[in-house]
C-alpha cells in the first residue's frame, strides 16, 4: 500500500507519523510498522494533537499511547489549549501544523494518512471557491513543511479499501464522533454528497484523481508561462510596471499579477481580488493615491509602478529599535525586512564605540546628504528621489544615539570624515 514512499526517502529515514487514532492513521502507523520489519534501519516516531474539544480526549491520548507503546514506537503528545469557536476546521489545521512545527526532528520526514476520498473533497471545495488549476489539483503526494517533507502515502488509496486492510487486519482505531456533524464542510461533502455520487458513478473518485494529475500538469506549465511574462514587467526591487498592462490580454495580465502576487506574500490570490487590483489600483489616476488591503499586504501604486508592501496596523512615528549587537541581524516588525551589515548596501561610519545605534521611521529637519551640495528638508529629499508617500513611512532611519545617519538603502547623511573613521555597509533586506 505505501512501498511506493521510497521513491521519496531511504531505506534508513526518520519518520514522523500524524496519528489521531483514527481508522486511516492507524493503517499508516500499522503499514510502516509492517515496512520497518524489512527495514531494519527505519526510524519511526509518532505525534498525536489532542484537540482538547470532546469529552473523550483524554481517552483518545491514552489509546495512542498504548498502541505506540505496544509496538515500541515513541510518541509525542501535544494538546491544543486555545478556545476555538468560529472558523474551527481552518483554525484547528493551523494549530496542529504549528504544533508539528515545533516537535519535527530536523531530517524528519511527516506522513499523513490522506487518501483518495479526502482528495475528491478537497477537489470539491475547490469548485466551491471557484478555483482554477492550481486549486483542482487537489492535496500533492509530497510537499514541504519548512524545510522538512510531508508525504501522503495514501493518497492514491480509496477510503473502502482502508477501512477493509483495517478490519482483515483487526486492527484497533477510534471514532471521532464529530465526524458526522454535517455543519463541516468535509463532513457534508463525505456523508451526504460524495456517497451518492459514487453510487451513480462507481469510477467518479478514481476518476478525480485523473482530474488532479491534469490540473496539476496545467499548473506546472501555466505557472512557467506566468513566470516568463513576469520577468519582463518586474523591478529589482519587486515593484511592477504596469504601464502597459492596458495593451496586454485579460488573460496574460490576470496571469502576470497572480504571479508577482505569490511571488511576495507566497499566497495565491483569487480571480476577484486581481480585477481589484486592476480596477481599483492600475486603472486609477496617477495623480490618485490609491490602495489595496488583502491579507497582511496592501497593494499601492506610484507613478505607473505597482508594489505589495506589509500592511502596518498602526503608526510606527514614535517606535525606536535599538540594534544592540550589529554583528546579528536585525530583524524589523510587521513583515518589514531585515538590517544586515553586508557588502552590499550604503556605506557609511562607523559608531563610536558607546553610540547607541537604533532605527527609527520619522525624522524632522535639513540634510546634505552624499552626492548633494544643498541642504534640503527630509521630506524634499525624499520627493526628488521619486520614493513614494507611503513607503517614506516605513524606511528605516539609522541613529547614533540622536544623531541621524540614514535612511537605509535610500541615502547617507553627509558627515565629517575622520582618518580614524572606520566605514561599514548596512543593507536593508526586504520583499518590497
């Protein structure tokens, strides 16, 4: 059922098992016990999330552990203790990956028990959101999950043909009431959508499976396609020129921003939200100070160049960050970046030995800055640079003590050079 995974990993792997208990982790947990005899050198864990919200939890946990321990397998117990009540499946996954997050070895490699029917009901979901191929292809066999793997090894199995290994096998497993409660999407697509379905048509599930390779094929060359025709409109700085866009089809421009969209915040965004952008953003008056919010990002447009910045939930004016052990990077709030001393960047002195370097994001007064003779006022300067209105808001100043130095990756205050001056670089590293 699952010998095909070694197509993904070796012979002496280490495997972290996702086991709730339930029927289908159960006959993971069961098949990797069976691999692990001819494969001596397989290391095997397993992890079980107690989601803390049915009365039987507690006995839940206590089944899992005996049956790890009845098969010598080592088991990690998390339990969520966050009070759930609105979005719970959504909520509840993020919980659980978060939690795994934290207890996955380094070389590890996660497996879960996701079969052929839980790929047919995500392929429906999709169809709800009005997905395209990239939604259609449904779950993948294999993915990443920071910098390890997840593997599915039942992915190609169908839900009957788990539940009769597990009864010929008689195999143990629990039931997990809430798994009838049709108000969940899965569950009502599972117990009253899918069953009628494949009665109708016996080969419709297999069928699905057929669909997602398709789907998943199309992504890969649509996705490339994307990726050429971004290339020719994307700055270095990640902004996108959109001058043009109003000569380029529908479909070749949707294509271009979903892209350059993934390509900072590495979500996709649906087909409404990129006629927003084009309507609302593109489409505006350059003299128009337009903005888009979606996420944590908002979408702003200055002088026919678009960008995808953080969205700041409130004024950074009054906050100062001291950087007390330049050597390290300093990482800044709201998704804004990172300060690293680096060869690349703008060169300027070094702090005295008890300067207190910190960064600001507001500064009042006249600067000479390097390359300029005439002072001019912070907010001049900044105007004759082309920087838009908003991201002046959000560059990093860089002080000694109270002394303005600057505004990193943009300018350097001009200051008196001293033979015993010693010069450093500091570049500011961002997705914007």
């Amino acid at each position: 059922m699952i010998k095909h995974i070694f197509k993904y990993i070796t012979f002496n792997s280490s495997i972290l098992i996702a086991y709730s208990g339930g029927i289908d982790s159960t006959v993971l947990l069961h098949q990797f016990i069976n691999l692990k005899k001819n494969n001596k050198n397989l290391i095997i864990r397993a992890i079980h999330i107690n989601h803390n919200m049915d009365y039987n939890s507690d006995k839940w946990v206590q089944h899992c552990k005996e049956e790890c321990k009845r098969h010598s397998i080592p088991i990690v117990i998390e339990t969520i203790t966050k009070k759930i009540t609105s979005n719970i499946e959504c909520q509840l996954r993020t919980i659980r990956y978060t939690l795994i997050k934290k207890c996955i070895l380094p070389q590890e490699v996660l497996v879960t028990a996701h079969h052929l029917n839980d790929q047919v009901e995500t392929m429906f979901l999709a169809l709800k959101r009005g997905s395209g191929p990239n939604g259609l292809k449904g779950i993948t066999e294999c993915s990443n999950l920071g910098h390890n793997k997840i593997i599915r090894p039942l992915l190609k199995v169908s839900k009957t043909t788990i539940q009769n290994w597990a009864k010929k096998k008689k195999l143990l497993w629990i039931t997990d009431h809430s798994n009838n409660n049709i108000k969940y999407d899965r569950n009502f697509l599972r117990l009253k959508v899918i069953p009628i379905i494949d009665k109708r048509w016996p080969s419709f599930i297999k069928s699905c499976l057929t669909t997602a390779n398709i789907c998943k094929n199309t992504e890969v060359i649509v996705k490339n396609v994307a990726k050429n025709l971004l290339s020719k409109y994307i700055l270095n700085n990640l902004s996108l020129k959109v001058h043009e866009f109003i000569y380029i089809a529908e479909e070749y421009r949707n294509l271009i921003l979903r892209e350059w969209i993934y390509k900072i915040t590495k979500k996709y965004i649906s087909y409404k939200k990129i006629q927003k952008i084009y309507y609302e953003v593109i489409n505006s008056k350059n003299e128009a100070n337009p903005k888009l919010v979606f996420y944590k990002y908002q979408i702003r447009k200055y002088r026919n160049i678009i960008y995808c910045i953080p969205d700041i939930p409130l004024s950074l004016k009054n906050l100062i960050i001291f950087w007390h052990n330049p050597t390290q990077t300093l990482v800044l709030p709201f998704n804004l970046g990172k300060l690293t001393i680096h060869k690349y960047g703008n060169q300027m002195i070094q702090p005295n030995k008890n300067d207190l370097i910190n960064i600001r994001f507001q500064y009042q007064g006249k600067l000479s800055i390097v390359g300029r003779h005439k002072k001019r006022t912070f907010k001049k300067i900044l105007q004759e640079l082309s920087i838009p209105p908003w991201k002046r808001e959000i560059t990093p100043l860089l002080f000694y003590n109270n002394k303005f130095i600057s505004a990193i990756g943009i300018f350097v205050n001009k200051q008196k050079l001293l033979k015993e001056n010693k010069m450093w670089t500091i570049c500011w590293d961002r997705c914007f």
